[in-house]
C-alpha cells in the first residue's frame, strides 16, 4: 500500500464513530478543487508511510478506536488494498472506505468478503460533464455501476459531491440528484478553498447557504436523504 498519511483520530469522518484516516496515495482523476493535491498530484508526493507503523499504530489504539477510514486519492488503485483491509478487520475495526467509483470491480470484492462497514462515493457530476470536471477519460458507466452495486448492498453509505459554483450550476446538481434517484443518503459539500490541486481554484467559490437549501429541496424529490455539509 502506498499511504501517504494517516490522522490518528477522527470524530467526524466516520458517521457515530471514532476512527483514525489512513490516506492512500495516487488518484486516476485530476479534479482541480481536490483538497489533497499531495495525494493526487505525483509531483507533491511525499514520503510513504510503511504499513508496518500504520498495524504498530492501530495495535496501540485497540479499545480507543472503533474504525478506520481508508481514503485518498482513490484507494481503489491500490493493488493490495483487499489484503490490507483484511488484516485491519481480523484486528476487530470497523472499516469505512471512500471512493470515487471508478473500480467497482475492486468494490464487488470489498463487498462480497464482507470487509467494508460504511462506503462513501464521491459523484462528481451529471454524466455529460464526468470527464471534463475530473479530467480524466472515465466513461460514466462506469461509474453507474459502482452506484448501482453500492445502493443495492446492504451496507450503509452515502454519495457525495464536492460543490464549486462554477463548475456545477443548480440544474446539475439536480440531474446528479436525478442519476442517484431512490438511492438513501446524498451529501452535498460545500466547496472550501483552503488547499487545491489548481490553484486558480483557491479564487472559487460555493453557493449560499439559502442557495442549497433550494438545491436540497428540489433533489429531495429523488433521493431519500439529502444534507448539505
């Protein structure tokens, strides 16, 4: 695993837990408002954590810690990613794993062997917009399917999207809205920024807060559950 960080207590990443943050290094997207570019951006990497101290940490931390979130870049691409998480649940932790859905190959496995507790997926626009706002070459199908496999698991999760005004209008956001329609818990995140892979991005900003409350409402119509964070 190429981990690029870790914060040793978290009360607000995983929902009604304690958990520490295991930060994945590399991502196969470029978003340009990502928040850490020094996990997604190869010319900022730094230096690799072994897995060993992250097992040394999480053995210390038996009793005072109920999970682990394992988060990027996108974790997916880690190749022993599978064989990491087993040994983290055979230490008793629950496990929350966050995802762009870009390999839902890797999350039928996850899911299968029963190794993720809680997945958030990040959905980063309507489909027509998919490539250029992660600047990458992802079909968007395949990314329907890691939401299908997702809202028909029994695991809990949510999606979520990261809101810049200026890359996402209202109308998109309600199509997202519309793509996730019937799923249970969508998170709308307003846009902070503090630390972008783009630096234009730092000059970006987000709605207003009467402005999501119109979004939440209008996308409430489709999915279950929508809180803006």
């Amino acid at each position: 695993m190429d981990i690029g960080g870790l914060q040793k207590f978290s009360l607000i990443d995983y929902p009604g837990k304690i958990c520490a943050i295991i930060f994945t290094q590399g991502c196969n997207f470029k978003c340009p408002y990502c928040h850490n570019p020094e996990l997604s951006n190869p010319d900022l990497y730094g230096t690799i954590i072994p897995e060993e101290e992250i097992f040394s940490f999480l053995e210390k931390r038996k009793g005072k810690l109920d999970a682990i979130t394992i988060t990027g870049g996108e974790p997916t691409l880690q190749s022993d990613l599978i064989d990491f998480i087993k040994r983290i649940k055979e230490m008793s932790y629950l496990v929350k794993l966050d995802t762009n859905g870009s390999h839902p190959d890797v999350l039928v496995a996850l899911i299968k062997n029963n190794l993720i507790d809680y997945i958030a997926m990040d959905v980063k626009a309507p489909w027509n917009k998919y490539q250029k706002i992660t600047r990458s070459a992802i079909k968007p199908d395949i990314v329907k399917k890691s939401i299908d496999l997702i809202s028909k698991s029994t695991i809990p999760y949510e999606f979520r999207t990261t809101v810049v005004k200026s890359q996402l209008s209202m109308d998109d956001l309600v199509t997202i809205g519309k793509n996730l329609k019937n799923t249970k818990l969508y998170v709308l995140q307003k846009f902070v920024p503090s630390k972008t892979r783009d630096p234009k991005y730092l000059k970006k900003k987000t709605y207003s807060n009467d402005d999501f409350e119109k979004i939440r409402e209008k996308i409430e119509k489709y999915v279950e559950k929508v809180v803006v964070r």
